[in-house]
C-alpha cells in the first residue's frame, strides 16, 4: 500500500512555528486551522518519501471519543500497519488523508480534511452512533518520535451519550472504554498523551 499512496501535506516551514515545537498543544478552532492550511498550501507527497522528510508534516485527522460526561475515553493498543508504535495504547483513531478524499480537481482544504475524517471514522469503527458529531479541538505536533517529526495531528472529538452504540473494526485491538481518569496507568503513544492535554 504505502509504495504507491500519496497523502496531504504540508511544509513545515509554511506552518506557524507554535504548531511545530519539539512539543506542541495548540487550542484553535476549526475555521483559523483550515484558513492557515489553505493559506500555508498544501500538496500529495508520495508516502514512502514523507515518512523520511521532516520538512513535510503530514496532516492526520486524530479522533478522540469520550462519554458526553467525559468521565470515559475510548481506547485501544496499536497493532496496525506502523511498526513503530506497535503495542503503544492510544486514544486516537485516525490515518493519512489521500486523495480519494478529495473528489473534485481543486477541492477546498476543508473539504479534504473532513472527507478523511468521515473515512477514517468508517474504516476504523464498524458502528457509530449518527447524532454524535466531532468537534475540532486544535493541532497537536512532537518532534521527539520518528513518527512525530513528520506528522501534524488534527485534533477532533465525539462526545456520545451511548458508548455502546460503538462498535470497533479489527484494527482496533482491544478497544475499550476506560476511566479518563486512569488513563495514564496505560503506556500511551505521545500523541495520545498530547491530545489528552490538549482536551483538558
């Protein structure tokens, strides 16, 4: 698969340098996130030449759930197709945006962001709750993970009433709803631990 798949970035140096500190936590809205993308422009790289160029940050859309009362995040161990995080446990579901999620020749940054959401969220999870929708939370980025040198997380949430109403595809190995408060007993990929900051 990653031979042949390209996926949407950006130049690092395009981007405001708050979002790409060795460790960065950034609170923003939705509409200054797609308007500084749009403005920053964005390209298909091919995979395999991203993985191993930190001047490209490749944008991942990261989706959290919680119970509406947040008492409850959803996680589950890494055993996917990136060896480098393997047996990390995580709370986002998410992948690459490719262009699949952009259907016409010049769709708008916003557009393709939200297309690989919705597509990430249908490959990942085999039920979901329709009336909970994702809010956008901001960015999360680290420079201290081979995985994080190239990669700027999109930070999203579903808040749901009905954890059970959620039903997790295979790549989601021991999926499972878990105290919030206890999460950090677990042995979290960074991410996980940054975007947990960044929501509270």
């Amino acid at each position: 698969m990653m031979a042949m798949e390209t996926v949407l970035c950006i130049k690092r140096k395009l981007l405001p340098d708050s979002w790409v500190q060795p460790k960065s936590v950034v609170p923003l809205s939705l509409d200054v996130f797609i308007e500084t993308c749009s403005v920053s422009g964005f390209e298909f790289l091919n995979r395999k030449v991203a993985e191993n160029d930190p001047e490209y940050k490749q944008i991942i859309p990261y989706i959290v759930l919680q119970t509406r009362d947040m008492k409850k995040t959803a996680l589950y161990n890494r055993q996917g197709s990136e060896k480098r995080l393997h047996d990390l446990w995580s709370v986002g579901i998410g992948g690459h945006i490719n262009p699949i999620d952009s259907e016409e020749e010049d769709a708008p940054f916003r557009k393709i962001l939200m297309a690989g959401m919705e597509r990430e969220l249908n490959e990942e999870l085999d039920k979901r709750s329709s009336d909970d929708l994702p809010d956008f939370m901001g960015v999360i980025s680290e420079d201290i993970t081979d995985v994080g040198k190239v990669h700027l997380g999109a930070v999203f949430r579903i808040r749901t009433a009905h954890p059970e109403k959620y039903q997790a595809g295979s790549e989601l190995f021991q999926f499972a709803w878990s105290e919030t408060g206890s999460l950090y007993k677990f042995n979290m990929e960074l991410w996980s631990s940054l975007a947990l900051e960044l929501l509270s």
